[in-house]
C-alpha cells in the first residue's frame, strides 16, 4: 500500500513539472517570442526579458532574433549602363522588427533569407544596370591604386562620377527597405563587397 501511494506521489509530481515546464517559458535579452495555437499566431509578441505563461500543451513558443543579423549574397554577373560585365558580392545587415508580422509573412529566418535574396538581388541589379562602370566602382574621383583592384583595371577608361559607389550603395538600401516595410524587418545597410569585371570585357593585357 506504501508503495502504491509512494508511485502515486511521484507521478503526482512529475505531472505537475510537465505541466510547469510546458506553461512558462523564458525569454532572454536577445529574443522575442511569437506564441502560435494550431500554427497561428496568438496575441502579441513578447519582446521583454523574463518568464512568461502560455496555455500548456495547445500552444508553442516561436523565438527569434533581436540582434543584427547578416545576409551574404552569392556573387552575379551583372551588366551596367555602358554595357560592361561586373561580378557582383552584396552583402547586408538586418533585424527583426516586428516579430508577429515577421512570422505571418516570413515564418523563420530561412524564408527572410530568400526573401531578402530577392529583394537584394533584383534591386542591386537595377541600380547598377542605371549607372556607367565608374559609378559602379569609384566613390570618388581620386583614381585609387591597389594593385589588382577593378579601379585599377578600367582606370584609363574611366571618366568623372557623379554620384558614386557610396550613394547608389545608399539608393539600393532605401529601395530595398520600402520593398521589405511589410515584412516585420528593417535592412541596416548595404555594401557591394566585391566587384570583379567579367573577363570578356576586360583590357586585353588582363586575359593575356
């Protein structure tokens, strides 16, 4: 009889942890929560620090980023204004926002990574598909001189900027934000990392 009250007891107490450990839950400093029932967001998002409470069992606990995060773009061949070939490198900072919005349109940050692939992608293209190499590679009018650097290959060719590598980098970002404002997310900045001239458009003593 000891023994069956003994097993009782024990059951009586771990069904309660059960219950405990599936009811709160923690959020740290550097996430925010999405609850979801039956897969669909409930209430709003937890975004402060600390042990909050979910209907046990029926609910699940969505956690994501309140950091900066990175996306690091595969480099493309891209052609510019003057019809030169430029491999491309894009590379941008992002952050989660507004974490409810985020999950109904994105889900998790896999799906934000393709969507900012494509947001990124076709805007970078666009607006170096606008402007002459020069503009493209330069910042300033001042020719830079390290060696093996694009500038350097097209140097000769190249004339006086106008607007420059920096305000298009600038143009990419804001374009790409209005395209992203209803994602839940905010793209930080922008950089064209790596530019290369395709090998077809580049002077002869380069492909020698």
């Amino acid at each position: 009889m000891q023994y069956k009250k003994f097993i009782i007891q024990i059951a009586v107490v771990v069904a309660a942890l059960i219950l405990l450990f599936e009811t709160v839950f923690m959020v740290k400093e550097t996430e925010q929560v999405v609850i979801t029932q039956f897969g669909k967001p409930v209430g709003e998002a937890k975004t402060t620090p600390g042990l909050k409470i979910k209907v046990p069992f029926i609910q699940n606990t969505n956690y994501f980023e309140k950091r900066y995060m990175e996306w690091d773009g595969d480099p493309n061949q891209v052609p510019t204004k003057d019809k030169k070939f430029i491999f491309v490198d894009t590379y941008a900072r992002w952050q989660i926002t507004d974490p409810l919005q985020f999950f109904i349109r994105l889900t998790d940050e896999r799906g934000a990574q393709s969507r900012l692939a494509d947001i990124l992608d076709g805007e970078t293209r666009d607006f170096i598909a606008n402007h002459n190499i020069e503009e493209v590679v330069r910042s300033v009018n001042r020719i830079p001189t390290p060696s093996g650097s694009l500038v350097e290959e097209v140097g000769d060719t190249l004339s006086d900027i106008v607007e420059g590598r920096l305000n298009i980098q600038n143009k990419i970002l804001k374009s790409s934000n209005e395209k992203a404002s209803d994602l839940g997310i905010v793209i930080l900045d922008v950089r064209l990392k790596h530019l290369n001239l395709s090998k077809k458009f580049r002077p002869r003593y380069m492909n020698a």
